[in-house]
C-alpha cells in the first residue's frame, strides 16, 4: 500500500534528473540562450550552447552534442523537420512572434487594397506566424476574398506553412487561387515560392505590403541560365551537406555517376557548411551541383561559377550532348 502511495506521490510530482543539455538557437533567437540555459541550470543539468549558424530545423548540432556527451538537444525557433535516428533525444520548441493587433491590421489594410482584383486568395506563412494565420484570415474574409490554404511536404507540420525549401503548400493553393499571399518578414521565403501566380507579400515588421512576383522570376530565369552554362562544363563539384536535414549521399553518387555516362568529371565536396570562398579556392571546377539545401543557389553571385540545384539535374543532363 506504501509502495502505491509513493508512486501517486512521483506521478503527481515533477520529477527533473539531471541532464547534459545542449541548445541550439537560430540566429534571430541566440538573444534568448543566456536565459535559457540559467533556467536549466538552476535545475541542475549541465546546458552547452550550440555557437555555430543554424539556419532551419534541418541543421540540428548532432555532432556538437555528442563531442560534449549531450543526452538531449533543446532546438528553438523551428518545427520538427523530419524523424532523426539519434541516441540523443531531440525537442523542438517553435517560437511563435506575435505582431501587435494594429500592426496586423495596419498591414493587412495595405494587402488587401493590393488584392482588389483577386477574389480566392492562397494563404501562406511561416510557423513563426502560424498562430496569427486565422486573425490574418478573417479579414480577409471580411473583405470578400475566398481563401485557400494547403498542407505542404514532407517538411513542414501545418497546414499553410512554407519553408525556404518547402512551398508545396503555395503551389498546391495556386492551383485554385487567383494569387498567393505570403504573410511575414524578409525576402527568404515568398523567394521560395514559384510565382505560378502573382505572389503578394504582406510584411508586418515593415508595415507593408509588395508584390514579389517579377523578382521570384527573375531567380528563376537566373536558374535557368545556370543549368545551360553548366550543361557546357566538364569538371563539376558535387556540394554535399553533413547537416542531417540536406545530407545525400546517395544522390551525390548518383550524379557522379550520371556525369561520367556523360563524359563529364564530378568530385563530391563534403562538409557541414557550404563556404562559397572555399569552394572556389579549389579553382578547378567549371560549375557545381548542389544536393544540399536548395536555396544555396540563391548566393549564386559569390560561386562565381554555375550552380545547378539537385532538382533541376535531370534538365541539365538532357541540355548535355
Ligand atoms: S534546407 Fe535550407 S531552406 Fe530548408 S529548412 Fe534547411 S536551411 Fe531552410
């Protein structure tokens, strides 16, 4: 009966065991991690924090946790971005902003006086701004527009949400939509999006509201031009990320080997972060071909050299004669 008693006692109670804790913060969030890691300590575990950039849940700091003999990852800022086979136990702790009601609505005034020609609007935005999704549709809604929101890939947790690599959820909406509006900060992610139709960004930090559809083209045109200078090269560098989101192996040796049936030479390239300068200094390589994220063609100015994202290959190899 004593025993039973004590197990009441334990479920009721917080139990906390001390754990070597490592945390991983995105740039915009590393403000919050002195905070952080007093709060675990003051529980007693031993907290490291995780100094390298991390750009996106696909960059967990595996190897930095287990260098130090972390039992568990604390990774703020994102959603969970795919199941990771790891001794160490991984949490993710989105972060969710949360623009001030005037501000919301300040910039949704603006966004919808864009939308006066469009009836049925697709509905986008990032998991930061995922909670607030349903305030930024409902005046939509009151302004007569239909909208139209979808789940995206494999990568993503909700419905509307994009990643810099994932706006499934924006071509999906496009199918049915006259245009797509992006709601949040910064260029990164409406650039991600494939202007199939018009793209509208509203930006609450900026109070404002832009059409970004003529420079998502012009990326693309950009990627376009890329996959034809390379499909002239002989010597291809095959970019090959160990961050446990973009690494792939396998297609890197898959485009080796589909190099070679064409003639062409290809050397993976291996490491965590992609260093355009580094990378250049190997001054042998007429163009690259990237199996790591998708948006590293993006800095296509600072290779200086071709970059031909995984998903475009198939392209160049039919461009190669
Ligand atoms: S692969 Fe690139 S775009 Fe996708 S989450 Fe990682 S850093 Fe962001």
């Amino acid at each position: 009966m004593f025993i039973y008693f004590l197990l009441h006692i334990a479920c009721k109670s917080t139990i906390v065991f001390p754990m070597k804790i490592m945390l991983q913060f995105p740039e915009g969030l590393k403000r919050n991690a002195i905070a952080k890691a007093k709060e675990l300590e003051a529980e007693g575990h031993i907290v490291f924090i995780a100094s390298a950039p991390c750009y996106g849940a696909c960059d967990i700091c595996l190897d930095e946790a287990r260098a130090v003999g972390a039992q568990k990852i604390i990774h703020f800022g994102h959603a969970e971005f795919m199941p990771i086979k790891s001794d160490i136990e991984i949490e993710y702790v989105p972060h969710y902003e949360t623009i001030p009601e005037e501000n919301l609505h300040a910039t949704m005034k603006k966004a919808i006086v864009e939308l006066k020609d469009y009836k049925k609007v697709g509905l986008v935005t990032t998991v930061q701004h995922i909670k607030q999704i349903t305030d930024v549709e409902k005046l939509l809604v009151a302004a007569g527009k239909t909208i139209i929101t979808e789940k995206g890939g494999v990568h993503v947790r909700h419905q509307g949400q994009v990643l810099g690599c994932d706006a499934i959820s924006a071509v999906l909406a496009a199918k049915e939509a006259d245009c797509i509006l992006y709601f949040g900060g910064g260029k990164f992610h409406p650039l991600g999006i494939p202007a199939l139709k018009p793209v509208l960004v509203a930006d609450p930090y900026l109070g404002s509201a832009y059409w970004i559809t003529q420079e998502i083209e012009k990326l693309r045109k950009r990627r376009q031009g890329a996959i034809l200078m390379a499909s002239k090269s002989k010597r291809f560098g095959i970019i090959v990320s160990t961050k446990v989101g973009q690494f792939n192996l396998s297609g890197a040796a898959l485009v080796k080997k589909k190099l070679a049936e064409k003639g062409r030479e290809g050397y993976l390239l291996v490491s965590n972060e992609i260093h355009p300068i580094s990378v250049a200094n190997f001054n042998s390589f007429d163009a690259y071909i990237n199996t790591a994220c998708p948006r590293i063609g993006d800095d296509h100015d600072v290779y200086d050299k071709p970059i031909v994202d995984l998903t475009d290959f198939k392209r160049l190899l039919e461009l190669m004669v």
